[in-house]
C-alpha cells in the first residue's frame, strides 16, 4: 500500500482541532451549512478568515 492516499495537495491539512460549542452554535453552523452547501469545516475555516482579516484591519 501506498504511504499517500487521497487527492495530492498544495495545502494540506495537518493540524486537527476539538472544540466544544453549545446547542445554539451548533444550530448556527448546521444552517450555515445548510444555506451555503459548505461543509463545517470549511464554513469553520471562513470564520477564522474573516477575524484574521478584522484583526489585520485593526492593527494598522
């Protein structure tokens, strides 16, 4: 068997993150999910985005 499995990459994901989140955040991110067919991961990865840049903005 073959070391690398799965499609190849430029950015692959290798860290891995648990977060505990009450009933309403998990409700918030179904129906962002469900609204833009992202799955949470990505929907996860847009947020942090989205602050970074907020963050970014603010410093300067």
């Amino acid at each position: 068997m073959s070391p690398r499995t799965g499609r190849p990459t430029d950015d692959p994901k290798r860290n891995q993150y648990k977060i505990r989140l009450s009933d309403g955040e998990v409700e918030m991110l179904d129906y962002c999910c469900k609204v833009t067919g992202l799955t949470k991961a990505e929907v996860i990865r847009r947020g942090i985005k989205k602050v970074y840049e907020e963050a970014q903005k603010s410093e300067k």
